[in-house]
C-alpha cells in the first residue's frame, strides 16, 4: 500500500495471451503506460509451441479461421510478412474414402503458434512473465496487485484476460466485490476441458494431405502431424487433442494411462516399423468457451476501471480472443480519456 505514488502502470494487462497482447498494443499506441503480467514461462497463453526432441510441435490452438472483416485485414498482413500460411481449407475425418473438407482457410503460423504471440509482443515496453498475480484489489485510488511471491504492484486500471474462473479467484481473493449482476454472468461461463499428447515418431506418419485430421463428437479430435505442417523440419511429432467427454471421463486419470489411450489411436497412422522415442501429456483446464459473453468484453462494476476480456467474450477461438482485445483496448483508452 504504502508504494501508491510509485504507479507501475497507467494499466495493468493479466494476461499475455492474444487477447491481453493485443488490447496492449491498443493502448501503448494511443500513447497509455501498460504493463503485460502472465503467469507462463513466455508469452501466448493458449497459442502454444513446445520443443520435442530435435522437433516442434503445436499444442495448444492447431490454426485459426476468420470470419470477421477487421480480423482478416490483420491475418492478411501477417500472411504478407510471412508470419502465417494458409495451411489448408479444410481437414478429412480420417475415414478412408474422405476428402478433406472444403471450407474457409485455416492459417497457421511459421516455426509454430506461439511465434505469432511473440510477433504481437515485439513492440510493447513492459512485458513480465513467470508472474503469477494471486489477488487484485482496488478502491477508488486504483487497483494493488500481489504476485505469488509477495511483491506488488500498482496501477490506474486493470484489464483481465486469463480464463474467466481464474479471473475471479483473482478478484474474488482481493476482495474486489464484483456486483451480483457481474458475478452472475461471469459465473455462467464455463470451458471444455481438453488431454492433449505429443509423440515424437521415428518414422513415417501417414496422415492424409495436408497433415492431419480432425473430428466431431469423438475420443480423439485431432491427430496432427507438425512436420507437414511446415513447423518441425527435423522431426515428426504428433499432436493427438481428445474431445470433451473423453477428456472429461480421463482427466484425473494417471497420465501413462491417458498416453495410452492416445496412442491408440495414434497406431493406425504410423507404419509397423516405427518407434515411439517420447510422449508428453498436457492437460488444458480451459481450452475453449463452451457458453460465452455476448459483448467483446465486460465491463465490470468495480470502484477503479476494470475490463474482463478473452475469448470468452465474444469469441471463441484465436480470432474472439483478438478481436476482444482489441476493443477492450479501444474501450479502455476510452475510458481513461
Ligand atoms: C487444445 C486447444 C486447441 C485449440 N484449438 C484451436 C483452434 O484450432 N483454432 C482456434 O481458433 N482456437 C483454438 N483454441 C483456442 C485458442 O487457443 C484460444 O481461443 C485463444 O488462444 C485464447 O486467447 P486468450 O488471450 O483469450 O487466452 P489465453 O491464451 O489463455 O491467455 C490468458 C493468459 O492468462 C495467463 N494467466 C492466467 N492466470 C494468471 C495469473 N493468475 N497471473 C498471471 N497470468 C495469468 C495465462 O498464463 C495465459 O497466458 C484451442 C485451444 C486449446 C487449448
């Protein structure tokens, strides 16, 4: 408390992902003081790139589409630098006499996801990571923030793009009465939960063109092959994402035997001679919104600005999660004046 004079920041982001990143940008742009807080090791969140081995993988979002004018006019500049490809159009089921559906393009981003988060950061001034922020409190001075390492800090306004639940254990824990409405509609967001596995592959996969599959309302969702992709030269690993009732029914499961179980799957895609030289698993609390807020954010009834954002808020996907940023962006310079 007693640091009040020393403000950190006009505004404080919790949250590097897409949607905290690129409200940053909005405001660092008309000339605010931000500072990006985020619990990870890097910046991304959910748009997520991990080494295997001598390879890389995506394992959280796979690609992206759009659907929105303002969000395609930005996907269009990345694709221009060479940041992000039109990867496909569409992805079989795997069944042996499917084509790959025909639909929108599906981007996906050179040397992974997380590469596209990193490019979004580039310009901002103060991005802190490996932060775990335990408690936001605010009154009508501004808000304290406490890290899990006791140390604080300070801000004028707060924008909040974790996954909502963990965005009220935030508030909750400081003690920041949301008002019942807010809690209310807050409390009715809720996510899917997603297993995911990466296997690293001696050998050839044999996913069809261009790399994998994907299906509906089944144990396993995806299974797709990183290296064509584009993204591991050196390597095939595989991402192999479950779907909501397998995750859900396996989720406290011991993580040999989920592995498992997707690598079952995984068997009628590699040839008899290949090996297995490693498995990780990665459980995602909150991959996706499964009922989400009708505006691009909330904002929320609180003694000091605070706007709640991500893909829960208009969203879902890659392109809610921008597109809320970016108008909790505009919103907040807004309201700062
Ligand atoms: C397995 C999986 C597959 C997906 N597939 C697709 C797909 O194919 N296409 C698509 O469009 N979308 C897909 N998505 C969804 C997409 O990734 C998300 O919609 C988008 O990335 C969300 O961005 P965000 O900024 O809203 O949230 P996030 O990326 O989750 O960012 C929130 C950030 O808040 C941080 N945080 C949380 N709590 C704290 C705290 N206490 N202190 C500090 N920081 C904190 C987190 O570390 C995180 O970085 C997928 C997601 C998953 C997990």
């Amino acid at each position: 408390m007693s640091d009040r004079e020393n403000l950190t920041a006009e505004v404080i982001i919790i949250g590097a992902g897409i949607a905290g990143l690129t409200a940053a940008n909005e405001l660092e742009s008309a000339g605010k003081r931000v500072t990006v807080i985020d619990k990870g090791r890097s910046v991304g969140g959910r748009l997520a790139t991990r080494r295997v081995g001598p390879g890389v993988a995506d394992h959280g979002a796979q690609f992206f589409t759009v659907r929105e004018a303002e969000f395609q006019e930005k996907v269009d500049n990345w694709v221009r630098s060479g940041l992000v490809f039109e990867w496909s159009k569409g992805f079989s089921d795997g069944s042996l006499l499917a084509e790959p559906a025909e639909g929108n393009p599906r981007y996906a981003t050179r040397g992974g996801m997380n590469a596209l988060a990193k490019r979004i950061a580039e310009p901002l001034q103060d991005v802190r990571v490996n932060t775990r922020i335990v408690t936001a409190t605010c009154d009508e001075k501004g808000w304290i923030f406490q890290d899990s390492e006791g140390d604080i800090y300070t801000s004028n306004a707060l924008i909040i793009t974790a996954p909502v639940p963990q965005s009220m254990a935030i508030l909750d824990a400081g003690a920041t009465a949301l008002s019942d409405k807010d809690f209310e509609q807050l409390a009715r967001i809720t996510y899917a939960e997603c297993l995911c596995g990466l296997f690293w592959v001696e050998g050839r996969a044999t996913l069809p063109s261009p790399g994998a599959i994907q299906r509906r309302n089944a144990n396993v969702i995806w299974v797709g092959d990183n290296q064509q992709k584009g993204i591991s030269k050196d390597a095939t690993l595989i991402t192999l994402q479950a779907g909501e009732q397998f995750s859900r029914q396996m989720w406290t499961a011991p993580d040999e035997r989920i592995l498992n179980s997707l690598q079952t799957e995984l068997q009628i895609f590699i040839t008899d001679d290949t090996e297995i030289k490693e498995r990780q698993l990665k459980r995602w609390r909150y991959s996706r919104p499964l009922v989400t807020y009708p505006d691009r954010y909330m904002h929320a009834q609180a003694e000091a600005p605070l706007l709640l954002a991500g893909d829960a808020f208009g969203g879902p996907r890659v392109e809610g999660a921008y597109l809320s940023g970016l108008y909790t962006g505009k919103k907040m310079v807004e309201m700062l004046g």
